[in-house]
C-alpha cells in the first residue's frame, strides 16, 4: 500500500499550499471579526484563481469541470486545504455541496444533472442537505418525521430540520423524507430535491451555535417544510433508497471531513508549537522549555501522524473496493479523527494560555465549531458501536440487542 503523493499530488500540492496559506489565510481576521457575508466579493475573486489554476471542484470529473483525482489524491489536497476555514470553500469542495456534487453525479438523472449539478460543479450556485430532525434522535437516521406524500405525479412534504448547514443562500435542499412509512426501516426514506424557493420551504432561523449562529455558507439552518410540492422527478434514485444513498454519500464525505480535520491539527500544531518558542513565561524561559508542554507538542504529533495514515488507508480501500467494503474502516476513522481534532485544538489552546480564547488565531473559531465533530454524521457512540459488533461478530458473537 503506498499512501504517498503521486507525483500529480505534489504537483498540485506546490501550487496549493503557498496559496492557501499565502492568499486564503490573511483572509481570516475579517472572517472572524465581520463574518462570513463581508468576505464574499474577495472569496468570489479567489475563486476565480483557483479555477485559473484548473482546480475547482477537484473532487469532480474532468468531464464536469473537476480536477478527476481519486479520493486517495483528494485526500491529500484536503487536508491542505483544511488548514483555512475558507480553504474548501474557495476551491468549491465544501460540504455540503461536495456530497450533493456525488449524489448527483452517481444517481441524477440527466435533466437533474444539467439542472442541479452543472450549476454546482461550476459555483453559480449552492445547496444545502436536510436530514437531521430536532424531534428525533439523530443517532437513528431511518428514525424521521418529516414525510413526502405522493399525488400523482407530485409529492407533498411536510416536516422539520435543522443543522441543515448552509441553508441561507442556497438554491436547493436535498431534503430526507419518509415515503412509505409502512416499509422495512431502511426503504421507508428517500432523498428529494427541494428548491428553496418553493412555496412552503421556510429557514426559520440560522442556529447558534456555541453562540454564533453565522451566516451564508458558514451557517446551520432551522427548517421548517408545510405542504411543500415538487414534481415526483425531483427524487433522486428510486423510492426508498433515501438511506442507502446516505449512507453512499457519507462514506467519501467522511474521507473529506476527516482530512479536513488534519489540516487543521496541523495548523493548530504548527501555531503551538511556535507559541511554545515564542512566548516566555519568565526572561530568557520559553513555554517549550517545559515538560508539559513537550508532552503535548509530542502527543500531538503522534495522534495527527496515526490519524493521517488512517485516514489514507480508508480512502485507498474504498478507490480500490468501495465505501461499501469500507465500511468499517470508515466508523474507525470518524470516532479517531474526531478525537485527535479536539484533543490537539485543546492543547493548543492550552499553550497559548487566554490568547487562544479569543480569534487573533483560528483556535477559537475552530473549537466552536468542530466540537460537533464528535456528534454530527453518527456521534463516537454509534461508531465504536458499530465497528465493535463487526468486530466481535468475527469471533463467533451472535448478533443480539443493541443495549
């Protein structure tokens, strides 16, 4: 197994590190200080090089515009990427249009995939994804409330979401609905394609979280849908495959999410550790002459170094037999990644003393809004859980209840 950058990889990497850190980085002070709306002028002209530099939408075919890299090279250009909170975003390879952008591509039809995914691919326009519910747990995703009727040649939804990130601004909801409440658990759902503009799709409001509820792209919406109708060929693959294609979706997506998650250890590493030889806590005494301080730069870099090769791992195993077959790998890294995210914020945070409470670097920001890390896409529970029983089931134990 060779994880290593393919020359193509370095290639790309050469270009991609000098301006992330070079042109998307000096962009975060404003980030923090007046949002995310404020930026947008300067991050459409940055998007306009990273097309010139033919990479937009790299995780994309050639053939729509991407850069065609395997998910094992994509993986790679994330965490590069993941070291700015602007990074993916600029080369339109953010969630949660990245995962829609393979929905689309794997299971649209033809008319969907000129109507929803050009658009995409190209960054005229951006979508959001609506499946968590606040009424249900969302650690049982075939457990929903929100309901897709059929009549005719129309279904009709009705339902509330939230943490439907990105929602303000967006053109389109890949919306999680029940359409046949009778059937077996997992083909009850399906995924339909809701404009946001239809009668009845209302944002109720962006979600505060830890306190800051955001904005356009860098925001979690409340949603409620009343009545809402929409033409039966909005749906995306057949009827009750809705959590199949979830599950299809998220196994890529937490390849993107966990590399996203290295970049900014890594980030959040390379700040600590110049915190650590900077900053004196007497005349002549850096706080890197202190063994508590040692132990976490050295924990550190080896929970980012383990993390990082599980991660290319998963993502060569499922370029080569598929998310299916990876399955396992894919809880693994979701639980672990997670993990060392916030384990390295926290000690970074730790060194830089009150300084990292406030956003002069991105540490704050970060732990804002990573901590869900844990939580969102199945919480570490339901992981371990699940690579446990995979796991004990190959020593003979039978499946039981899931107590």
């Amino acid at each position: 197994m060779d994880f290593s950058l393919s020359e193509k990889v370095l290639q790309i990497a050469q270009k991609l590190r000098p301006f992330v850190d070079g042109e998307i980085v000096p962009l975060e002070p404003r980030l923090f200080a007046e949002g995310f709306g404020a930026l947008e002028p300067e991050l459409e002209r940055l998007r306009g090089r990273a097309r010139e530099m033919g990479l937009f939408s790299p995780q994309l075919p050639a053939a729509w515009g991407g850069a065609g890299l395997s998910l094992l090279e994509l993986a790679h250009v994330g965490e590069i990427l993941g070291r700015s909170p602007l990074g993916h975003y600029v080369f339109n390879a953010q969630a949660p249009d990245s995962g829609n952008m393979e929905l689309l591509l794997q299971h649209g039809t033809a008319a969907q995939k000129e109507r929803w995914l050009r658009p995409l691919a190209q960054g005229d326009l951006r979508s959001c994804f609506g499946m968590t519910e606040p009424e249900f747990a969302g650690s049982n995703p075939v457990w929903l409330g929100t309901t897709a009727r059929r009549e005719g040649e129309t279904y009709v939804l009705d339902g509330h979401k939230w943490f439907t990130s990105s929602c303000e601004g967006a053109a389109f909801c890949v919306v999680m609905a029940v359409t046949a409440p009778e059937a077996r658990p997992h083909q009850r759902a399906s995924m339909i394609v809701v404009p946001t503009d239809a009668p009845g799709f209302s944002l109720v409001r962006n979600l505060p979280v830890m306190g800051e509820a955001g904005e356009g792209w860098l925001s979690h919406g409340e949603v409620r849908l009343s009545g809402v109708r929409v033409p039966v060929d909005h749906r995306l693959g057949e009827e009750g495959q809705g959590f199949a294609l979830a599950q299809e979706r998220l196994g890529p997506g937490r390849i993107h999410h966990c590399m996203r998650w290295i970049g900014i250890c890594e980030r959040a590493f390379d700040l600590m550790c110049r915190r650590a030889v900077t900053r004196e806590i007497a005349p002549g005494e850096p706080l890197g002459s202190r063994p508590a301080v040692q132990d976490r730069i050295a924990e550190s870099r080896a929970e980012i170094d383990a993390a990082r090769l599980l991660v290319l791992h998963t993502a060569w195993r499922i370029d080569r037999e598929g998310a299916h077959a990876a399955r396992e790998d894919v809880s693994l890294i979701k639980f672990q990644v997670a993990g060392v995210l916030q384990r390295v914020l926290d000690r970074a945070i730790q060194v830089h003393g009150a300084y990292g409470l406030v956003d002069e670097t991105p540490l704050g920001f970060w732990w804002r809004h990573e901590r869900g890390a844990r939580i969102y896409d199945g919480p570490d529970e339901v992981h371990k859980a699940a690579v446990a029983r995979r796991i004990l089931a190959r020593y003979g134990l039978e499946p039981g209840p899931r107590g």
